[in-house]
C-alpha cells in the first residue's frame, strides 16, 4: 500500500483528534474509493451516450416498461 498527504485546516485537525475512536485513513480511504467508482460510472454513461448517438435506433424505455407490463398480463 502507498502513503498519501493530505493538507487540512488546523480547526479540522483539532476537530478530528477529539474523536479519538475514528480510524481517519478508512474513512479517507472509502471516500476516494467511492469517488473512483463515481468517476468511472459517469464515464460508462458518456460512453453509452456516444453509442446511442451514433446509433439510428430510437429507443423508447417508457414504451418498452409499457409493453413488458402488457406482456405479463
């Protein structure tokens, strides 16, 4: 595992070491992996807007959910 530096405010740093019982590079470490995961996913949607664009199909999934519904009944 690599080390990383983080610059906070002194206020912060008081703030965090008064609650002694918080493992501070977990929860770093959590909000840098959801973020990845954030980024990644905003990427798989540009990407499947670009493929739908260069697509001619018009897709219409409030008429698909209609017809699926249709279809169970």
């Amino acid at each position: 595992m690599v080390s990383i530096t983080v610059r906070i405010p002194e206020g912060l740093k008081e703030k965090m070491n008064q609650l002694k019982d918080i493992n501070w590079s977990e929860v770093i470490r959590r909000a840098i992996e959801e973020e990845v995961r954030k980024a990644r996913m905003r990427e798989a949607s540009r990407r499947i807007d670009a493929l739908r664009e260069k697509s001619n199909i018009k897709w219409d999934s409030t008429k698909v959910i209609r017809e699926w519904r249709e279809r169970r009944k």
